[in-house]
C-alpha cells in the first residue's frame, strides 16, 4: 500500500551563513520497476507547492522515460534522479561521517546532486 506522504519521504536543509535551503526527497526501493511519470510529478508538484530549493527523486530499480519526461527545460536542475549508485553512495557517506572517519570538504548540494540526472 502507498504511503500518504504526497511525494516526499525526507525533507533535507542545507545551512548556509545568510540562508537556509530546503529540499524533499522520495525514494522508492523497488526492485521490479522503475519510477515512472506519476511518481515524478507528486514529488515535483510537492516540492514547488512547499517552495523547496529541489527535489530528488531515487530509485533502487531505476527512473523511466516516462518520469524523465515530467520536468520540463526549467525543472531540469530543480527536480533530479538518482539510481540504485545513489543509494549506495549516501549509505557510505552516513556510515562514514557517523563513526567519525569522514567529513566532507563540499558543500551539501553537491553533495545531494552527486550521482544523479
């Protein structure tokens, strides 16, 4: 059964000196399938309606043409796609700030964009 959490699962903030920036995040852990266009307009619709900075959409099983064609040339850089790669990159990345062996020297959108089209 879906979740009613209207296309986004995490909202992420970016705290810079003079600004805070806010993103929503959905993923979908889906082996079978990819996202497709549905999926990618409830994450898109609910980021711009929340005024977020962005939107990242990850999937384990991949992102369709169909959820590639729901941005338009103005939310190409707005609402992005990051893959199973995305996943595992985010994973490494908790794991190794929280045991104290890594901090980032980059900036956190960056670091959201990493690894995503």
């Amino acid at each position: 059964m879906p979740a009613r959490d209207g296309g986004r699962d995490i909202v992420a903030c970016d705290i810079l000196v003079d600004d805070v920036h806010w993103y929503n995040i959905e993923v979908k852990h889906w082996r079978a399938r990819n996202v497709g266009s549905t999926q990618a307009s409830a994450c898109l619709e609910t980021a711009i309606r929340e005024g977020r900075k962005g939107a990242l959409l990850i999937s384990t099983g991949g992102v369709g043409p169909a959820a590639m064609s729901v941005r338009s040339e103005a939310h190409r850089d707005y609402l992005r796609f990051g893959e199973e790669q995305k996943v595992v990159l985010t994973c490494k990345h908790y794991v190794a700030n929280a045991a104290g062996l890594w901090r980032p020297i980059r900036d956190f959108r960056t670091f959201l964009l990493d690894q995503t089209v």
